[in-house]
C-alpha cells in the first residue's frame, strides 16, 4: 500500500478517511456493519449476536 487511498480501499471502499471508524467483517470477508464517528455500543452488540448464529454453535 504506497498511500492513504489504497489503505482506505483496501479496508473498505466506503470509508473516507475519518475516525473513528468501526467496521465488521463477517468471517467471509463481507462487510456486515460499519460506522463513521461514535458508535452505539448496544447496537453493535446486536450486530454481533445477529451474526453469531451463523457462524458459531454453542456446546451442548
């Protein structure tokens, strides 16, 4: 990566450059939720438990 640009797009094409960002990547490198500025703690916990059941089980 030689500039800013390439490791904006590298990460995410959508962002522009601005922090904070938060960004969460499914383990198939999708993209399932991102955030320019402050983020809402609750939300970002539903976020992840929305994704949990698709990729993890529980021990029984």
């Amino acid at each position: 990566i030689k500039n800013q640009d390439e490791l904006f797009d590298a990460v995410d094409p959508e962002w522009q450059g601005a922090v904070p960002y938060t960004i969460l990547i499914s383990p198939a490198g999708e993209v399932v939720h991102r955030v320019h500025g402050e983020f809402d703690s609750l939300e970002l916990k539903r976020v992840i438990v929305d994704h949990l059941g698709r990729t993890y089980a529980p021990r029984k």
